[in-house]
C-alpha cells in the first residue's frame, strides 16, 4: 500500500495536475480572504471557508477523476490485482494520495490564520483560534468525503472526463439535500434528508460548532465509499 | 507448479471457457496455444487472480488463487496482454515502485540491476516509459514479472509486436527463465510455442482440446506410421522391392528428387517397424536409401487439424 501511496503522489507531482489543483486552490482562499478579511479588516475566517468549499466541490474530481479510470485505460491495473495487495490496499492508497494532496493545498488555510492572529495581535484583541480549528477540520473531513466519493465514481468508469463530470455531479447531488428537504412538508421524511446533510453539517462547523457527531457521520460516508469502491473492484473482477 | 482443474468462466452468457484442466511442473515452460478469442488471456488472468473463475479451481504451489490470493500472488509474475507501465514514469521508478508494490525482500539495488541486465534495459533505465519503443516497453513489462523472482512466470503473448531480432531475443530469455522458473506463455504464432516450450495446451472456443509435449501431439496425430524416404535407383524395380517388405500397407511415388532418386511416401501396418527390413533389402538390392524421415506434422498442421476438429472431435471419439 506504500507503495502504492508513493506512486501515486508522485504521479500527481509528475504531471501538472497536483500544481493546478495547489494553484487554483491557493488563488481561489487567497481570494476570500481578501475579500472577507483583508479588505474589511475582519479577523473571522468562517466566510473563507465556505466559499472554498464550493471551490473544493469542484475541484477534487479533477484530482480524483484518473484514479481508477487512467489505470484501466492503461491496463496498469492487472499489476495491482495480480501483487499481493488487497483490493482495500489499492482503493485506500489512492485515497490517501489524493487525500494528502488536498491537505497539502489546505494547509495554505493555516498559514493565513497564522498571519492573520499576528495581526489581530498587534492590534491588541485576540484571533479566535478555537473557531479557526473547527473551520479547519470540517474543510479537512468534507475533503475526505468528496475524496472518497469521487474515487468510488473514478472506478466506474474507464473515461477521465465522465469521472471527472459524474463526481461533480455527485459532490452536488450529496450536498444539495438541504435544498431539498425545504421543499418537503412531511416531517419524518425532513428529519432524515436534514440528518443526511452534507453542507448543513460543514455549516455547523463554520459556524464554530465542533459536533462529534458531525465528525462521525463524516467518517463514516468516507469509509463507505471507499468500502464501495472495493465492491467495484471485486465486481469487475468477477464480471 | 501449477494446477488448473476445470476451469470455467462466463461474461454473461457467453461461455469464455468452458472446464479446461491442466498442469504444469516446476521449471516447465508450457506454451498456450488458441486461435483469438479462444480463451488464452481470461485463463491467464484467472490463474494470476486478475479475475475470478465461474466455476474450477487454479492452484498455485497448491495454494487457491481464489482462497488465499495473497500468498498465491507471491509467487506469481505476470505478463498481461499490454504491458501494465505507467507510462509517465521513468523505467528505475517504476520497477522501483514494482519492488514496493510486491513487497520484495531482497537486496533492493542489487535484485533490480539483476533483472535489469537479464531483460536488456540496462541503457534505458533512466528514460520515461512513454518515450520508449514498443519492444522496451515490452521488456520493462517481463522486468516487471520478474521482480522478487517469482516461482511462476506467466506471460500472455510476450512476442507480439517485436522486431525479429528482439523476438530471437525475448525467445532465448524465456528459455533462459524455464530453467529455474515455472512458466506459461501464450501465443498464437505456432512456431515460438514449438521453439520454447515443453508441453503445450491448445485450446479453442474455451475448450481444452490438447495437453501434451509438441512430440508426443505430432506423433498421435500421425500415428507414427508415415514415412518418407528417398531411394536411388530404377523406380520399377524399387516398387517392386517394396512390395516384398513385409509391414508395408500402401505406398506411393512421389517426386524426382535428383537424377535417379525418387521419393517415395510408405504407410506401416500398425505397431510395425518396417525401417530396419527396409533398409536391408534396399541395400542387398543395391538401391541406396538416402534419407529416411518419420513424416511428422509441423504445429501449423497439428494446429489446424486440432481446431477444426480433425483429431480428438473427429477419429478419436
């Protein structure tokens, strides 16, 4: 699986696809935060983050879009599934890969806090760092989850760019039963679509609610997909 | 060593193989042989647990592949169809990252520079895969079953698109391999599979339709019982000599081979040996023999005798 990791990393790395994705996602922070700190002088970072998480929603099927559709096309894929890994083995070190990618670009999200609590230091108050942690960790765990979802949709297909479109399409469809369940008047039905909520579970962290049971629910649709994604091996093994 | 009992594997409803069995000893190199489609590369896939079988077992060293496939991919290099190069690597790091991947235990530096200079890829190992020939490439795939010196080396059609040099070339690498090595190779060219291999398996439309050494497949189909031979002398009074050798059941004249010398094709009665009484009488008779050959069948001959049916579909059932 290391090895796996390692390949993968460098194969971001190889190509200009892991200097993009830093890019944009370092233009695109860098940008909010001009516009909701910088320009008004407020030391509240939460706006950043949920404009990034639009940005993030579109941009981690371009990461994740040839995990499984490349490998296929290449026929690289019959290396793995004839070593002595684990079908587990492959899907997570992909995963991990894309995911260490993603959190490399994330962490740029740190270093403005930094400069930003040196400042609101300078003026005499207090950057709240706690709020900051929250933020960050549901920026982390939202990745995780697009990450995985969006390598589970890479392994249906053999085409990068129907990857790429489909996993748009499911980062929007996970993200938008809020939208929905505004629209429904039975309130079991409400209860459940609000529970399955993605974005109303991110908001809760932007708003500087560190819930565990946020935490859980975002690990748990992560280990599914990449549970999934396995199946999807398995079955195109023995189709 | 290898054991495929009964194999059989379905896309759907189409049958790709239907319960093919065979065996194949440490340091044998056993040549798969099928028209397209026949079912030679869903074989190889099964048997290195790329895919799982509908039906059978393919035991590795005695190990499942489908119970205990990691154990059993320990012991198995694999060849696909298209070589599996990444081909945005350099050759060092993909083996390099082959040798992680199939957690290889020895000597890291040492082990590749090994295979490296077994395959030939010594003076490339610093290029990207994409840049290189289809004939590197080729070989960084065999470099790549290679890695941890695998017990069983499987290759599904090692030759194709090679130049003829590289193909002599591959070929006396393969022969090298079987000699510590288990190996099966898959082909449809005949004569490489006669070049190389110790037993051969045909197979068509997914049926096993031969398992034997190429020697013994010859010589099952023609019985053994043809011959050919060149005699000098009149040919009146050389028929009339074969018509006096016991164990011949038909004979006929064929062409002028030089001057005097015809040839001429004789078929023994069965479980007769008529070479030694032929040559006696020819002698006594002062008509030299000078050739004496078994007319056996090439493999392009056993070939299409086998797929169309000719052998175990048509005489021997």
């Amino acid at each position: 699986m290391t090895a796996i990791i390692k390949r993968e990393i460098s194969s971001y790395f190889t190509s200009p696809l892991g200097y993009v994705f830093l890019a944009v996602f370092y233009g695109f922070s860098g940008l909010f935060l001009w516009m909701n700190c910088l320009s008004s002088g407020s030391a509240d970072m939460s706006g950043v983050f949920v404009l990034m998480f639009f940005i993030v929603l579109v941009i981690i099927p371009v990461l994740t879009m040839r995990t499984f559709a490349e490998e296929r096309r290449q026929n690289t894929d019959k290396l793995a599934f004839s070593s002595p890994v684990s079908l587990f083995g492959i899907v997570f070190g992909k995963f991990i890969a894309a995911f260490f990618v993603f959190f490399c670009a994330a962490l740029v999200l740190l270093i403005y806090a930094i400069f930003i609590a040196a400042a609101v230091g300078n003026g005499g108050s207090e950057f709240v760092w706690p709020a900051f942690w929250g933020n960050f960790a549901g920026m982390l765990l939202i990745g995780a989850v697009f990450t995985a979802l969006d390598v589970f949709i890479s392994s249906l297909t053999d085409n990068q760019m129907i990857a790429a479109l489909g996993s748009i399409g499911a980062n929007i469809v996970i993200c938008t039963f809020d939208i929905i369940s505004g629209y429904i008047s039975d309130e079991n039905i409400k209860n459940v679509i609000d529970f399955l909520s993605v974005f109303g579970k991110f908001a809760e962290f932007t708003g500087g609610i560190f819930s565990l049971a946020s935490v859980v629910f975002f690990l748990s649709l992560t280990g599914m997909f990449i549970f999934l994604a396995t199946r999807v091996l398995e079955r195109r093994r023995r189709a | 060593m290898i054991e495929v009992q009964n194999l059989s594997k379905n896309y759907g409803s189409r049958e790709a193989l239907r319960g093919i069995s065979f065996s194949v000893e440490d340091g044998e190199i056993l040549g798969f042989l099928g028209p397209n489609g026949a079912g030679k590369s869903t074989t190889m896939n099964i048997i290195t647990g790329c895919i799982t079988q509908t039906g059978g077992k393919a035991l590795i060293n005695g190990i499942n592949i489908l119970e205990n496939p990691m154990e059993a991919k320990k012991s198995i290099g694999y060849l696909p169809e298209i070589p599996p190069v990444y081909p945005d690597m350099t050759v060092d790091e993909y083996l390099n990252f082959v040798y992680g991947l199939k957690k290889c235990k020895f000597p890291k530096n040492s082990h590749l520079e090994e295979i490296r200079t077994l395959v030939g890829i010594e003076d490339v190992r610093k290029r990207v895969i994409r840049n290189l020939s289809k004939g590197y490439k080729q070989r960084v795939g065999i470099a790549q079953a290679l890695i941890g010196n695998p017990q069983t080396i499987v290759l599904d059609e090692p030759t194709v698109g090679l130049d003829p040099k590289q193909i002599i070339e591959i070929r006396s690498l393969i022969k090298k391999l079987g000699k510590n090595h288990t190996v099966i190779l898959s082909s449809h060219i005949l004569s490489e599979v006669q070049a190389v291999c110790d037993k051969i398996v045909v197979i068509d439309k997914g049926k096993l339709i031969a398992f034997d050494t190429a020697e013994n497949l010859s010589r099952k189909l023609t019985g053994d019982r043809k011959l050919t031979v060149h005699i000098e002398g009149d040919c009146d009074k050389v028929e009339n000599i074969l018509k006096t050798v016991s164990g011949i059941d038909a004979f006929h004249v064929g062409r002028t081979v030089e001057g005097n010398v015809k040839e001429y094709e004789l078929e023994a009665r069965e479980n007769c040996d008529i070479r030694r009484e032929l040559f006696n009488k020819m002698a006594q008779n002062d008509c030299p023999i000078l050739l004496m050959k078994g007319s056996e069948l090439t493999l392009e001959e056993i070939f299409l005798k086998l797929t169309t049916g000719d052998f175990y579909g048509g005489n021997e059932q």
